[in-house]
C-alpha cells in the first residue's frame, strides 16, 4: 500500500465505511457458519467486525508488518503472514471465506484466479466465499499511484468465479454505486 491508502485504510472514517456500509451488504445476508477465513484484512477495519460474529476467525495477510501488528492487535485471530493465492491450509477447513477491497491488490488477473482456486480448495463443500471490491474510476487508477491496482471487472467476475469451480454466484453493485458485491459457494457433495 502506498502512503495515501495506509492513511485512508487505518483510519477511524474507513473503520466506520467498513461497519456500516460495506460488511452490511456484503454480508448480511449471508451465513458464515463458524470457521471463517478473511483473507487481505490489512489494519483490521472488516476484521474488527467479523471478530466480534463469528466463532474462529483466520486472517491471511501478505505484509508481514501488516500481520504482526494484527495478531498483537486481535489475539482471538489467528493471523498467518501468507498470501492468498497459496493458502497455507488444508482442503476444506473454512465454512466461508471473505475478503474486502483487496482483490486489486493483487499483481495480475492471474494472481486473482488463483486466489479464486485455492479458496475453492480450502471450503467446505457448500460454504460460501464472499467480500466486495472497488469499482475502477480515473480517480482509483491515481490514488493507487505506484502501488499494485488490478481492478475487477464486475462483468466478468461472475464467469471466473463459476471457471474456479465456485457456485450461486451473485455479483452486484452495492448502493452507494462504489462497490462490487460478490459471493458463491463452494458446491455441496
Ligand atoms: C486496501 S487493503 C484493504 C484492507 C482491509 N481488507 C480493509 O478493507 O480495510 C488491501 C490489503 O490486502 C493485502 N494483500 C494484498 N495482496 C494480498 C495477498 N496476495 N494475500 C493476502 N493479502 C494481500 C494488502 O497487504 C493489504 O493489507
């Protein structure tokens, strides 16, 4: 993250953006049953909240730094320095898996699909894989300035979704027209 976007995402105002209006549409609708995997939780705003509903929660968090003062910060979470595009589990360990406003952080659609397959791989048979991203705009493309941006095509996320073996997949534009909403499930056996 540059410099800009740690200011932005360790704040209270995107704590509060977070609570109220990305993790209610994102989410509640949804069951996320009791081992949830958050992946890309960065200063913990979504992990704050997620901490507080749901009986084991894992977070996988690429920045070392990032993951350090996460676990110092939440010790009821346990927080892997990893990346989520080879999760250090096994198969089938999560009832659901999220994540928010991280897919673009990530080097390529390449990195992405993987991601997408080992989230398959570490649900269990009918759990769910949900979170929301940005949509791309100019002003997105130089906030991001010299860091990583690999906007997600919301048109496109349904059928990348559906190649990674993933199910029911929904994929919106939340309210305030910023956001995409996604979720899908792994399919029951
Ligand atoms: C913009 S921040 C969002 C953090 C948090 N989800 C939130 O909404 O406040 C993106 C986070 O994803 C992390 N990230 C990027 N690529 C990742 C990867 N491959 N695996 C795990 N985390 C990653 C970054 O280090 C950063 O902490």
């Amino acid at each position: 993250m540059n410099s800009d976007h740690a200011a932005l995402c360790s704040s209270p105002e995107w704590a509060r953006y977070i609570a109220e209006e990305v993790l209610p549409h994102a989410l509640g609708h949804l069951s996320l049953g009791t081992e949830v995997l958050e992946i890309g939780p960065g200063y913990g705003a979504s992990t704050a909240e997620l901490v507080e509903s749901v009986p084991s929660l894992t977070a996988v968090e690429v920045d070392a730094r990032l993951a350090a003062e996460l676990a110092a910060k939440f010790p009821a979470v346990s927080v892997v320095h990893g990346s989520g595009d080879r999760l250090p589990f096994a198969a089938e360990s999560f009832s659901a898996v999220v994540c928010f406003t991280m897919l673009h952080h990530m080097q390529s659609v390449t990195a992405q699909e993987e991601l997408f397959a080992e989230v398959r791989r570490v649900l269990r048979p009918g759990g769910v894989f949900a979170g929301a991203d940005s949509v791309a705009t100019p002003a997105l493309v130089e906030f991001h300035g010299d860091d990583t941006y690999v906007p997600v095509d919301p048109d496109v996320l349904p059928e990348r979704l559906t190649a990674c073996g993933l199910t029911d997949v929904d994929v919106h534009i939340g309210p305030d027209g910023k956001r995409i909403l996604f979720s899908a499930r792994s399919a029951s056996t």
